[in-house]
C-alpha cells in the first residue's frame, strides 16, 4: 500500500485528505492510502519518517512550512529565494522538498489580473506568505507584506494601512487564517471602506467559500476569489511530483 500524507497543526478541517481520497476512489488507485499527521513541534517529524516506513510523499502546511526545511536532504526543488517547503517526496531514504503553492496561487490569479494590478497587500507573515510573494514577483507585481507587528518579510503594520495604502493597493491577498471555519466572524483588519471596483480581493482559505473578507470587497465592488482552486492545483502538481 502506498502512503502518502498531510503534517502540520491542527488538521481538523483538512483539503487534502478528503482531496485525496475522493481522487484515489475516483481513479481506482486502490493502493493508495492518505492520512493527516498532526503535531505541533516540528521535533516529531522524524518520528513520523522512522514509523511509517512506507511514506512516499508529505504534503506540508502551517505551522511547518518553513522548520521543516531543516530536515530535507535536497532542496533544489525548491527556489532559492523562496524559504518555504509544502511538498516533500521521498525516495530510498531521502526527503527532497519542493514548493507548488506558488505554482497553483499563480494558474488561479493570473486569469483575473487586469491592467490597474499592480501593486499587492499580502496580508499576514507566515509560511504560505513566502509562495505568495515568490509568484507576485514572477508576475511583475510590486507588494508589501503586512502584519500585527514588523517582523520578518513585513513592511507595514495593520494600523498603518490608509486610504492611500488601500487605493494604490488594488490587489490585496489574505494569507492569514481569519474567516475559516468555524471562526467564520473575524478577518483581516483593514480599511474595507477604501476597497473599489478596481480591487482583486483573494483569500487563501477556501471555508466557506466566501469569507468575511471577500464579502467586505465583494460589497464595495471588488473581484474576488477564494483559495479552493489554488488547493486543487498544487494538490496536483504533489501528485505528479510523488509519482515523476
């Protein structure tokens, strides 16, 4: 039986193992098996690799996109400037990494990007943020990464955020886990008054469909667009890389 699985903390409301499984029944692939793998300190990783010898590939998400970096063999899957790992294959003993969320962020904003995008608000600092500024700039979008407090990649606080922020921003990306499920009241707090028609409003998380964020946008005339088909893309580009 072929194992694959989902690490990270918590995985209660998981895309991949329903994406997975629902695909393996699809294609009769009856020898394949996915399971999530939650634990909260990366220090657990090993123990996973040593007692389920038949893992052939992980899909990884919050909090272990960046720690688990440290643990991989071979990151040439994985570019240079983007500090992220959210695929790992393994094959005779070793884990090689790779990044496709900048792969299916990309194939599902492109077809929405109009002439007046150009410059982005990514919206939150942790392990997904790094794939999502990687595919801005390979699209040619300018942005800044905002955040509760300046650390890390971020250039401006929330409070900062103005009407002129807002109005030169006319693509602002959610990559924090405000508005999933179940804490479907709370998102981002940022100036929505300032929000047009001429904004992309895009939120990573894919439940409920429509978040509080897209909503606000949605209400103020904005395109949007949630993260359920970048899911779908990346979730395939795993597959072809576990079985390439």
């Amino acid at each position: 039986m072929r194992l694959f699985g989902l690490i990270g903390y918590p995985l209660t409301h998981s895309f991949s193992k329903k994406y997975f499984t629902e695909k393996f029944e699809r294609e009769g692939l009856t020898d394949c098996r996915f399971e999530n793998f939650s634990f909260e300190s990366i220090d657990d990783f090993f123990t996973l690799i040593k007692s389920n010898p038949a893992l052939e590939g992980i899909a990884v998400t919050i909090p272990h996109k960046r720690s688990v970096l440290h643990f991989l063999d071979d990151v040439t899957g994985i570019p240079e400037d983007l500090p992220a790992c959210n695929c790992i294959r393994i094959m005779d003993g070793k884990l090689y990494g790779y990044n496709t969320d900048y792969i299916g962020f990309e194939k599902s904003i492109i077809s929405l990007l109009q002439p007046q995008h150009q410059h982005a608000l990514v919206l939150g600092n942790g392990g997904a943020t790094a794939a999502i500024a990687f595919a801005l700039r390979r699209l040619g979008i300018s942005y800044e990464v905002v955040s509760r407090k300046l650390h890390g990649n971020s250039s401006k606080t929330y409070k900062e955020l103005n009407k002129v922020i807002i109005e030169r921003s006319n693509v602002i990306i959610n990559t924090t886990p405000l508005g999933m499920y179940p804490e479907i009241d709370t998102c981002p707090d940022i100036p929505y008054q300032f929000i047009s028609a001429q904004h992309l409003l895009y939120d990573l998380t894919y439940n409920p469909v429509k978040t509080l964020f897209l909503q606000k946008g949605e209400e103020r005339g904005a395109a949007i667009k949630n993260g359920e088909e970048m899911l779908v893309l990346q979730a395939e580009e795993n597959w072809r890389i576990w079985n390439s």
